[in-house]
C-alpha cells in the first residue's frame, strides 16, 4: 500500500508508553464514567442487585473491564484513524494494510489483538523484536502496521523503513 511505503516504523518504546498511557486514561474514564454511573443507578432505584455490588479496577479479572478496554481501544484508534490519545502524544499511528482508513470493525479486531498479544506472558509484544516489520500478534491479526509520524531523523529512533514487500 503506498499510504506506508517508506515512513518509518514507531520504535518499540513509543509503542509500550503509548499503550501505558493509554491504560491510563482507560483507567481514569471508568473511574469517571462507570463508577459514578453505577452508584446513580443504585440511587436512583433503577437497578436492584440480589448481592452487593463492587466494581474493580482489575482490568482482565472481570468482564466488564474487558469489555471496558476493548471499547476504549477500539473506538479511540477508529476516532483517530489509528491515534489513541497515547499514540497521538507519542506521535505514531496505526495504519491498516488492506485499508485507506482504519474501519470501526478493523479497530475492535485490534483491540481483541492485544490479548492475544498478552498471552504466554507478553510474547506476542516481544514479537516485535523478531518480525522483519516489527509486527506484533496484534498487528498481524488485524493486519495493521504502526508508523511514526514526524520524528525525521530524530535521535535515538528505529530508523528502519517498512519493507514494502510481502512476508509470511
């Protein structure tokens, strides 16, 4: 795709202080949205638990903070075209292969990507490190490549072009 030819590919700290940034807010938004929301609800009467309800922050120990996380990524990376908020601030983006434009569908299935990414202690994270186009478990499910954008020649940055060529 000629959207990608020659920009250069996010170095790997970027991408893991965007994704610590970005649990961050997500972290931050359930405090501020769900939390308060649930409590309003409790008052309200509106809803009526048969047990006593608690709400954790143990992001992948419950279901909701799964749905939580999904949501949070893949709504972000579609509303900024591949940027979260930690993205944009680090200045890289995902960009998909087969597409001009990441699509709501192609970010949720990224998003679902990172747990599989997590799986077997963080190996598909590492697997940056190995993929000729520093493609992790999660990029290659969604087919999704993750660029820098305006670091030319910056010090101490992964110079490394995306090659352009098919891989395995």
């Amino acid at each position: 795709m000629q959207a990608v030819d020659g920009k250069p590919l996010a170095p790997f700290w970027r991408r893991a202080v965007a994704l610590a940034v970005d649990f961050l807010i997500a972290g931050s938004l359930f405090m501020l949205i769900v939390y308060p929301t649930a409590l309003l609800l409790l008052r309200l009467d509106v809803i009526h638990p048969q047990v006593e309800v608690l709400l954790k922050m143990n992001f992948f120990q419950n279901w909701y903070s799964v749905v939580w996380l999904v949501a949070y990524f893949g709504l972000a990376t579609y509303w900024g075209n591949g940027r979260t908020p930690g993205k944009a601030l680090l200045k890289i983006r995902v960009v998909s292969l087969v597409h001009e434009r990441m699509g709501l569908w192609h970010s949720i299935e990224r998003a679902l990507g990172y747990g599989a990414s997590a799986l077997e202690f963080g190996f598909g994270f590492i697997q940056y490190f190995i993929h000729p186009n520093r493609r992790t478990v999660h990029d290659r499910i969604a087919e999704t490549i993750v660029v820098a954008e305006g670091i030319g020649g910056e010090r101490g940055t992964d110079r490394e072009l995306i090659d352009s060529r098919p891989t395995s």
